[in-house]
C-alpha cells in the first residue's frame, strides 16, 4: 500500500513497511550511516543517520525507522547536523589519534563521516585506553581498541557465515566486540573466512599481514621467489588500477609480478583442474550408487566441517585446495625439474581470501607447500610500494606450459563455478561426449543456493551450489535430518564465492560483485579449452608427475589425509 | 549437570537463561567448559552464550568464597560514601572488587542497587543485609564470620 510522506519539503511516496533509509537511498538523499550494513539487520545502534520528524520529539534512526502517513522528514536541518557531528566527535574520544599509522588510512570509514561532517577540533577529551591486540589467528587480527561497536562483524558472523565467532560481550560502557572467554580468535569457532574485515567500518579487524616476510623473501639472493595467483587476481587488479578486465590483464599481472622480483607465476587454475580431474574420478568410482560429495576447495568450509560436524567429514572431498595442490607441484616438479632445490624455492600465493593463511600454515607434513599468503589487498599495496604504473606495462606472455588452465578451473573463483566445472568433465569421463550445453545456467548468479537436476547417462545427478556459509549449515541440517536426494554439495563460505572474499578491496557492493562474476564468465566465453580433461599440460604431469587420477600416487601427492581429524 | 539438561530435553534457545541460572546454583559458578556443554546441548554458539553471561550481572565465571560480600554503589549508597567501605573491606581482606581472598573465604563484588536505599549503605553477606554501620564496624563482622568458618 502506498502513502505519502514529505521529505524535505519535497512529496514522496513511500510503501508501508519500508525504513525511512529506504526511502531516502530511492530518491537520492544521502545520509550518513555506520552500523547499517548491505543485507544485514539493522539495528540503529549507531544513531548517525538520525532525521529529525515534525512532531516527534526526538530523533529517529532513518534505518531502523519505518514510514508513517505524512510525515515531515527534515534530514539536514541544523538540529540533525549537530546531533551527527556530536556522535562523531563521541566516536573519536574512545578511538586512538593514529590515522597516519593505520592500515585502513584511506579507506575508513570513521574518517570519511569525520570529514563529511567537518569535525575540526577535539571538543570531548580522549578517553581511549590501549587494548590488547589479538594476534593469536594466523588469518585475522583484532584491535578492539579501534572498534566503534557498530556491531556489522559480529551480525556478519551471525547471519551470513553462522558461527557467532565475535560477538558482543559484557554491558553497557563495558560493551566491546569479543571472543568466547576472551581467549583470542584462534581457541576455536572462527572460520577465517574474513568476512568480518570486510565488513568492518575502520582497522579494528584486518588481515594479518605476511607482506613483510615477502618483501624479506625478494630481497634474499639465496630464496627463488615464484608467485601463484588465484583467478579473482586479474579481475581485482583491473578493478583497483582503472584497467579493462580483458584477455591482456592476465599479462599486465605477469608482468608486474615479474617487476616485483618473482621468478616465476602461476595460476591457481592449473591446480583447480588437477581437483576437478580427481574428484570426478572419486565421483565416479562410486556413482551411481547412492552417494555424497562436499567439494574442498573452501577452507573455511573444511574448517567448519572438521570443528563443527565431524560426522560429515567422511562425506568430504580429500583432494587438497588448488593452493595446496599448486603449491606442492611448483616445489616437487616444475622447479625441481629446472634444477632448483626446493628449499630454495620461496611459494607466495596471492589469493581473495584469508583463510588461506591458516591453511598453508597448517598443511603440510614439516615442508610447507606455500610459504606466505597475501591478500589482494596486500597484493595492492605491494605495487603502490614499488612504484609499478600498471598503465605503462608491456603486456608479458606465460612462459611456460604450467600457466595454461581452462576456463573451468578459473570459474572456481564464483559460486557454482567449481560445480559447473566438474560436472563438464564428470559428463565426458562418464559419457565420453562434452556436455551440450557447456554452460549450467542453474548454477550461475549471485543466489545463495542454487540447485541443478542434471542426467548422465538418463541417471540423475542433483548438485547443490551454495555460499553464504549460514546458507551451508541450513543444507547440513537438512541431510542431517534425512535429505538423501543430493549428490555433489559445493559450498564458499563467502557470499558470492571468491569474488567477494575477505582479501578483495573493502566496500565491495553488488554492482563490483556483478561485474567480477561477469569478467569470469567472459572468460568462459573467450576461453578455447573450457573443459579440464582437456587441458594438454595435465597430460604432462600425469604422465611425469603423477599418476591416473585417484590412484595411490596421486592420494599420495593430492589428498589430506582426514583420518587423524575424525579420530581427534 | 546431566539432570539439568534433562529438565531443559527440548532445547528451546528461550531456555538459555532458566539453565545457565539453574547451572550457577548448582555449581556455585559458570566455568568455560559448562558454556560450551551448554552450546552444544542449545545448539547455540558458545559466543552468544558468553555474550548473554557477560550482559548480566547475576553470572560469574568466578569462584566465590564462602562468604559473598556485595557493597552497594547505587546512588544512594554512593552519597552516603559507600566508598570508603569498599575501601575498608578491601584493605582487611586484602582483595579487590570482583575477586576472591587465597584462602577462598570471602569473595567482594560492587553491585548497582539491592532496593534498600533509604538504609544505605547497605552491604550484603551471602544473604543477610547489614545497614547504618560505621566503617569501624567491619573488623568485627568480618572477625566473627572467619571464626564461624573454622
């Protein structure tokens, strides 16, 4: 039903039960926000984006406040303005002066409101007391004294991912955004995913840095620094310097990240057709009788399956993630077959995500396959540092067969895109035909969960793509409570997949997300080889390497051994 | 702990509260191991629990001593310099605000208002009040709550 509200003098209409902010974003007010955030709950717990109502004798939060017939809504009148400046400068006495030492400089957001409402002088003595920083996660690092308590990570961690990893603990004054017992990030729950830095309005969450370490690396003459990169890389990089996302970005990343000092670059994408070769292998060998499988390219998703529901780790693809995977075929064949020791080789992965820190710090038996992970973000930073002018960069060619992957292997950056990968060459091995069409329209877009009912054979095979891990755990409780009907579940624990990890640039909204999902399956589009059985390098290292998919060999080099963890 | 549970067998989130409440009385104190049987028996996750028992006032993940001191700071009790019996009782025991003597007999904790303001101060002993005292008064009560105890 509609009604008509005035805003600003100016009349609008307005459906019942929409917040006043919805209204304003429709027609092109701004007002200031903190605590409100995309998709999430509002909770008006932050008050920046109070507006004044004729009649109302105090002020109302635009996000949380719903329109009533005929209200007069004034939202810059001098009363809102100064309540706004007010808050900010509040915000600013319990938040340290260290702007020019914060890794968020640039892009916070309690900057941004201070500027935008010309906050000039302290007027509220700082009332700020140094925190512990909790470093006790190799992904995340908290500093709750730059917390505004805004609560957008702990609603993030609640609503989207499922795990309440932080949250709020204690009361009023007291309140801070915490860990259970306060024992730091690591003890347990957290995923990793870094969805909360993402979501978080200035440093009090960010990445743990593993920039300096590489930086050490390059500069070491005894290491061999090569680099591999995940396909969201080219996409983001293209993003954040101004450049077209086309065929050429791949070359101008090469190239700069040869200007860096890296030897060598990789793209994740070989290692993502090595998982899609064996765990449609795997597959195979038991379908179709009745059978489940959860992808594991997602470490986040691994995590949540090893800690909170040990009864399906069985159900679990053992095939490591392509980072693992790529990182172990750098250091056990393509450099040692050019001659290098592989204690000399220095593996840096670029990837969208955090929890893959955790992951190359944690796998591997004593020799790690990758030595350091870097954020986009950091990736970011690295270039500016070097002063790189990604404009003026000759385009440089791979130069070497590892760099050729298919097409599948780089949708595994986006919701949907391993499954549709895997079920392209599920298909062939199965039928020995490509499947026509190439492309799974089911399994594409930005929905939580998407679900295919495909045939192999006239036998049917139900796949389930899922992101947003909350959306997972509601799938998991389903099968636990007797859902049989699924064959293969892939599951990203970040909204949207890859392309909105918690490495990628921070603000990333719906229409960046669109245009990063469209730049993959351009790719897909333009790419020759869309299919992994029919990438020629595999052939190479299956006969050199490894061994036929699944076999004792290629467990050996491929596969995690999950064994010790249900025992645990 | 087991026939707690049972009581609480159809494991409604809304039972959060009753059962930690019923957990504290029996154990005297939530520890960190209780808060996570608990999230696995709710199903809800052990940072929401530790966010909900931290919120109020009436859990503690602290050891009390046999004998519960509870200083008011209410208003009240504030004016009629409920301070100095705070400090008072500190300096005998020999323990802070929130914390518990070595000999785990007397545990202190400040707390906003017991409803008895027209008496203040008010201080209360496990659960006997004690009102219009003078501070000299407390080396006698504390004294003959420790011979009590031995």
């Amino acid at each position: 039903m509609l009604l008509t509200i005035e805003i600003n003098g100016q009349q609008v209409s307005a459906k019942r039960g929409e917040t006043i902010l919805t209204v304003l974003n429709r027609i092109g007010v701004k007002v200031p926000t903190l605590c409100f955030f995309g998709s999430l709950s509002p909770t008006g717990s932050c008050r920046m984006c109070v507006v004044e109502v004729e009649g109302l004798t105090h002020l109302v939060p635009a996000c949380s406040h719903q329109v009533e017939e005929w209200m007069q809504i004034h939202t810059h009148s001098p009363r809102v303005l100064k309540a706004r400046k007010a808050l900010v400068e509040l915000l600013l006495a319990n938040h340290p002066d260290d702007c020019l030492y914060c890794d968020r400089n640039g892009s916070c957001e309690l900057q941004d409101l201070s500027e935008e409402l010309q906050v000039r002088e302290r007027r509220y003595p700082s009332s700020h007391k140094p925190v512990q920083i909790d470093k006790t996660c190799a992904s995340i690092q908290r500093d709750p004294g730059k917390c505004v308590l805004c609560g957008r990570c702990s609603r993030v961690c609640t609503e989207i991912i499922g795990i309440s990893a932080i949250d709020s603990v204690g009361r009023g004054s007291s309140t801070r955004i915490g860990t259970s017992y306060n024992k730091g990030l690591n003890y347990h729950a957290c995923v990793k995913c870094g969805q909360c830095i993402m979501s978080c309005p200035t440093a009090a969450l960010t990445e743990r840095k593993s920039l300096p370490r590489v930086i050490e690396a390059l500069g070491n003459p005894d290491l061999y620094p090569v680099v591999q990169f995940s396909p969201t890389v080219p996409g983001a990089i293209a993003e954040e310097f101004g450049l077209k996302s086309n065929k050429d970005i791949m070359n101008i990343l090469r190239s700069a990240l040869k200007k860096i000092g890296f030897r060598q670059s990789f793209d994740v994408s070989l290692a993502s057709d090595i998982t899609i070769m064996e765990e449609a292998a795997l597959f195979l060998e038991r379908w179709p009788r009745k059978t489940t499988l959860f992808t594991s390219c997602c470490p986040s998703w691994v995590r949540y399956i090893e800690v909170f529901r040990p009864e399906f780790v069985e159900y679990l693809s053992p095939v490591k993630s392509p980072q693992q995977i790529m990182g172990a075929l750098i250091k056990q064949y393509i450099t040692s077959s050019a001659g290098i020791k592989s204690e000399k080789v220095f593996v840096v992965s670029v990837m969208p995500c955090t929890s893959k820190k955790t992951e190359a710090d944690v796998e591997g038996n004593g020799t790690r396959s990758v030595d350091a992970v870097i954020t986009i973000r950091e990736l970011v930073k690295l270039i500016r540092l070097l002063g790189i002018d990604l404009n003026n960069l000759e385009p440089e060619p791979a130069e070497n067969a590892f760099s050729i992957s298919s097409s599948s292997g780089r949708l595994f950056g986006v919701s949907g895109g391993h499954l549709e990968g895997l079920m392209r060459s599920i298909h062939f091995l199965n039928t020995g035909q490509e499947l026509n069409p190439i492309k799974i329209n089911d399994l594409r877009g930005l929905k939580p969960k998407k679900e295919s009912r495909m045939r192999i054979n006239k036998l049917p095979v139900n796949v389930v793509a899922v992101n947003g891990l909350a959306n997972a755990i509601a799938l998991m409780d389903e099968i636990a409570a007797g859902r049989d009907d699924i064959h293969i579940v892939e599951v990203m624990a970040c909204p949207g997949g890859c392309i909105n990890g918690g490495g990628q640039k921070i603000g990333t909204d719906e229409k960046m997300l669109k245009s990063r999902m469209k730049a993959l399956y351009d790719i897909d589009e333009e790419e020759i080889v869309k299919v992994a059985h029919k990438n020629p390098t595999l052939n190479e290292l299956f006969d050199k390497f490894l061994s036929k998919p699944n076999s004792e060999r290629n467990r050996e080099v491929l596969h995690k051994d999950r064994s010790k963890i249900i025992s645990e | 702990m087991e026939a707690i549970f049972e009581k609480y067998s159809l494991k409604k989130p809304e039972s959060l509260i009753p059962l930690l409440q019923e957990i504290q009385e029996a154990n005297g104190y939530l520890t960190d191991e209780i808060v996570e049987k608990v999230s696995v028996h709710l199903n809800i996750p052990t940072n929401r629990i530790y966010g909900v028992a931290t919120f109020y006032d009436q859990f503690r993940f602290k050891r009390r001593g046999i004998f519960h001191i509870r200083v008011c700071r209410g208003t009240s009790c504030y004016l009629c310099s409920s301070s100095s019996y705070l400090k008072e009782i500190e300096k005998l025991l020999k323990v802070q605000d929130g914390s518990v003597t070595r000999d785990k007999k007397f545990s202190l904790e400040t707390v906003n208002c017991m409803g008895g303001c027209s008496q203040s101060p008010v201080i209360r002993i496990n659960d006997t009040y004690y009102h219009h005292l003078s501070v000299s008064d407390l080396g006698e009560i504390i004294r003959t709550l420790r011979e009590k105890s031995e």
